[in-house]
C-alpha cells in the first residue's frame, strides 16, 4: 500500500472519538467525556482479518485530564482498526483480562514546566551561548554545501528526509578533489515490538517506509533545537491533495566544536601542540506520533563522515490489569503503566564512490594469528593481524556485524593503490552498536523487515533500487508479497558480482529498547551512530591544515615531568 499520509492519519482520531461501540467501551471505564479521548494512528503491522486488499489503520487510545497532560501516562486497554479508504472502523478491539477491564491509570506524569513545580529548577543551570564572531565556515550556493574540504549537494523528499549526494573531499596533500559517496540517505528503519499478546504484535512501525520521514519532519526554531550561527534549508513535500507544501527549516546546517582533534605533549620538555575538532552536522528532526528521531549526518575533519541517531519523544505504553506483571516483555515505567521491550533498527544506504566508481567491500576481522605459541612463526604468542576477505558476491556481501573480532568493513578503490600503505585507498565502516533483529525467523517481523536480518548488505548499483523493505511498505508481506515490490532480499538473491564496481552498501544499526523508568514521561536523547573513517586514504593527517589552538615549544608548559611538584594542594 502507498505510505500514509499525515491527513490519512489525522482523521482516524476523530472516528474513533464519535464511534459508538468506542464511546460505550470508554463509559464502561468510567469516561464520559470523549474530547479527553486522544488517538495515536499507526500503520497495521499485521491484520489478519481484512487481508491485503483494504487500507488499514490502528488507532491506540489514551485519554488526557487536561488539554496538554500527557496521555502516554493514560493508556486505554482498546485499540481501533480502520479502513482508511472508506474513512470506517472496522473493529474496536477490547482486552479483557480474565473476563475484565483494565482500569485507565490516572496518576499524573508531566514534563511541561507548568506542571512540575517543585522539582523543577532553573536557577540550577546558568546560559551557554554559542557565538561565531566571524561567521561561520561553510558556503552554500543554493543547494550546494561546501565547508573545510567537503562539498555535496544537500537534498530533500518526502520519503528519505535528508539525503547527500556527490560528497567529494579536497585532498591537501594529492591537491586533487576525490569522490566519497554518490548518494547516502537513510532509507528506511522498522520498530519491532517484543510484546506477543495481542495488539501489540502488529506494533512494527517502518517510520521511514510507512510514513515517510520527509512527511514527519519538523520546523525548527533557532537557539532551541540548534545553536550557533544557523543556516536553515527548507524542504517541499507533496500532500495527498497534490499541492506542495514547505516545511520551514526542514534541515538546519550548522557548526559545533568538537573538543581534541589531536594533541601531544613532548613528556621531556613540557612542549606541546594541540588541535580542537570541529564538526559540520546536516540535520532534521521527524516527529512519528509517540517518538522523535534527530537524524544527523556529520562530517568531521579528520575526513570522518558520521551519522548519530538521537531517540527521544514519549514511550509507547499499554495499562497493566492488577493481576499482571509487565515482565518479562515490558517494564512498569509508572505504576500500572507498561512501556514494552522494543528494537529500532535503521537502514543507511552508502551509494559508495570511493575515489572512483568501482568499488569492493573488504571484511576485516582482528584475530590472533594462527601460528601457536611457541612456534617459530609466533614464538611468544602475541602476534594478532587483521584478516581481510573480499566479498565478491552479494550473498557474500550480507554480512553479520561480530564483537569477538571488531569487525568493519573497508569499501576499497581496487584501482587507486595509496603510494606508502601500499594498500587501495578505503572508507572504513565501523558500526559498533549493531542491534540484531530478535524477531523470529519466518515471523511476520522477520518477513517484513528482512532488510534488518543483516548488518550489511551490498548489491551492485541498479536504477531504481532504493528502498530496502520494498517501494510499498504499509501492510507489505516482504519476500513473500508482491513482485514487484522487491526488498534488499530478493535483489541479493540475484547473487551478483559486487567486486571492483559501482555498489551500493545497505548499513543496518541500532538499538534493543528495554524502556527503563527513567525513560518516563519523556525520553532523555539517546544517541546511536555509525562512521565511515577514511583509511588509508590519505597520505597522512588530512588535518594538518588545522591551526593548533596550542602550540607551545618554548617549555612555558608546566607539564614537564621535570618541573612537577607534589604541593599539598595537587590532586
Ligand atoms: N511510530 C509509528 C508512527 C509513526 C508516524 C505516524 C504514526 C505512527
Ligand atoms: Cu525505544
């Protein structure tokens, strides 16, 4: 099914508030007032009962005391199903607990300052301001960014947000521009809950692929959610009416210190050098009903090309009947408020240009050399190495992140040979927060989102492969659904020669969201990210250009082992 739209969205919150059978499912629960009612819209994971033909919604009720309480606090035990076409709920669906309702908890739990009173404290924190007096180091020329080296072109649609494309590097030391990315976005993302008792188990939002990222992203407002000196890009989506609308300052670009870029201290005299880093971030913010994700791509200037993934918004919760535990797949985050055990997996598309257009994936792995201890080859058994193996196939290229050997991955220029390393010139990938997908093999999870079954995927470039869970996400079957409507699976089936050509690589990252109560009533960001870190790359430090902000060769340093002294006041 197409992606929903926010208006496909909005009106199911209004059906349910005058539906019948919901508003004497609300009486029996003591709510009579059915302005309090609010309802999250959610595409349907799973549904069984009206099949593949009929666009579908769930509705999640909560209810509100006042206007801006928070209703995450007040879950309701029913949940809707709508045909979004007919604009008609098809079934309101009740959990009974041994034959009874669950009562809506009513304890307040807010964030507004408004409603904290004495735990809130804001003589605590004194200001921060950023200031650039000079302005800032990157130019724009439209849609064109350049800045410290990097240029690219920033883009924007309704699906993907954010996407860069033709990322180039200036090289100081080869004096020549070079190719990194051709196009990188983030192509998709799925939210599996691990709850199997009905409705949670058609909870699997694919927040990009259902909604599209584009859709949901906010305006930002300058000093709250970025700092500095700002340079804002609007973005233009499409509506369902099929008028353009903008969203004003869709995407912020901005600066932001980056604390030690490099630093040393000649231990003998005391002198000393150091650099501070400093990053360029390219973000937006999507608001996916309950959850915020900052997406932002960063470029540092060591070369590094960074995407951070920051979660935060509201958890999604579901009431708990007294004779109930939320273990083991939730936790109480308040009292008989559950917030369930849930995974958010990402999907980075590297459509990788490496100094050229051919490329090939080189796997490395830290192991400990063969040899054993005491032979002649590794006599005092020390000896480790990294382990390269090419893959050549896309059904080599699918490959499973693995902790006991630090694995990342190098998209290599077989062509370009760096004159010292003597190795081809690479990218690293380096993903160490790789959350593999705990939804069983053949589940409808598993099926769906069978692009989060792998750490990485790489398929030789085609036109029009782009959306690894498949052009039509909502209501998808996966590999078992429509053909055309290919997922990241099928094209890998092909088993294509992905050696020494234009390939695109699929990055899966992420996080297993156990909710903790601290996670309650609102979320404190937390950061999930993956690097691409020039490696043998360039000649040397390609942030040499850099000026130190300490240099000092003249020991005025008091760091000179020579000159410490142990005072009485010295910690
Ligand atoms: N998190 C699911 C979702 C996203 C966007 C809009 C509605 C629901
Ligand atoms: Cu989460």
């Amino acid at each position: 099914m197409p992606t929903l739209t926010l208006e496909d969205l909005d009106f199911t919150e209004i059906l349910t508030r005058n539906d019948p059978r919901v508003i004497e499912a609300c009486r029996e629960i003591g709510i009579t007032d059915m302005s309090s009612i609010y309802v999250d819209a959610w595409s349907i994971g799973h549904e069984e009962r009206w099949g593949f033909n009929t666009r579908l919604q769930q509705g999640l009720a909560y209810y509100r005391s006042s206007e801006h309480d928070n209703q995450y606090a007040h879950p309701l035990d029913f949940s809707v199903v709508v045909d979004t076409e007919k604009k008609e709920i098809l079934s309101v669906d009740i959990r009974r607990v041994n034959g009874e309702r669950t009562a809506v908890p009513l304890d307040e739990h807010n964030y507004l300052p408004e409603f904290i009173s004495e735990s809130y404290k804001p003589e605590r924190i004194k200001p921060i301001n950023v200031t650039q007096p000079e302005g800032v180091s990157f130019t724009m020329d439209g849609n064109e960014l350049s800045w410290c080296g990097f240029s690219m072109h920033v883009g924007f649609n309704y699906r993907e947000g954010i996407v860069l494309s033709d990322v180039r590097v200036d090289d100081p030391y080869e004096k020549r521009e070079r190719t990194l990315f051709n196009r990188i976005s983030m192509v998709e993302m799925v939210v599996p809950y691990g709850c199997p008792e009905p409705p949670h188990h058609r909870k699997h939002a694919f927040d990009v692929g259902e909604y599209g990222s584009g859709f949901m992203t906010n305006s930002l407002q300058l000093g709250c959610d970025c700092k500095g000196a700002i340079h804002y890009l609007d973005g233009v989506v499409a509506i369902s009416s099929g008028e353009a609308a903008v969203i004003k300052n869709a995407i912020c670009i901005h600066e932001e210190d980056n604390g030690l870029l490099y630093k040393h201290t000649d231990f003998r005299d005391g002198s000393v050098i150091s650099a501070r880093d400093r990053k360029l971030v390219i973000s937006q913010i999507i608001t996916a009903a309950n959850y915020e994700y900052g997406f932002y791509h960063i470029f540092h200037l060591d070369g590094t090309y960074q995407v951070e993934m920051k979660l935060t918004g509201m958890l999604n919760t579901y009431p708990l009947h007294p004779s109930e535990e939320a273990a083991p797949y939730g936790t109480e985050v308040a009292k008989r408020v559950t917030a369930h055990n849930h995974q958010h997996i990402f999907s980075l598309r590297i459509d990788a240009e490496i100094d050229g257009p051919s490329n090939t994936v080189i796997q490395s792995d830290a192991v400990a050399a063969d040899d054993e201890v005491g032979s002649p080859g590794n006599y005092y058994g020390n000896a480790f190495y990294c382990k390269k193996t090419p893959l050549r196939t896309s059904k080599e290229g699918a490959a499973q992140y693995c902790h006991e050997t630090s694995r990342t991955w190098d998209i290599v220029n077989p062509n370009v040979l760096h004159p010292v390393a003597n190795k081809p010139v690479s990218y690293k990938i380096v993903s160490r927060e790789s959350a593999p997908l705990l939804a069983k093999p053949g589940s409808v999870v598993w099926k769906r989102a069978g692009f989060a079954r792998k750490t990485l995927w790489v398929t030789p470039y085609r036109d029009y492969e782009l959306f690894p869970a498949g052009d039509y996400v909502p209501q998808s079957q996966g590999t078992d659904g429509h053909p055309h409507n290919g997922t990241i699976v099928d094209w890998v089936e092909r088993d294509e020669p992905i050696e020494n050509t234009d390939i695109v690589c699929y990055l899966q990252f992420g996080i297993t969201h156990f909710p903790r109560t601290e996670d309650f009533p609102i979320m404190p960001a937390e950061p999930v990210s993956i690097m691409l870190r020039a490696s043998n790359f360039f000649l040397k430090n390609p942030a040499l250009w850099v000026p130190p902000t300490t240099v000092n060769v003249d020991k005025l340093s008091t760091l000179a082992f020579s000159d410490l002294k142990i005072s009485e006041n010295s910690c």
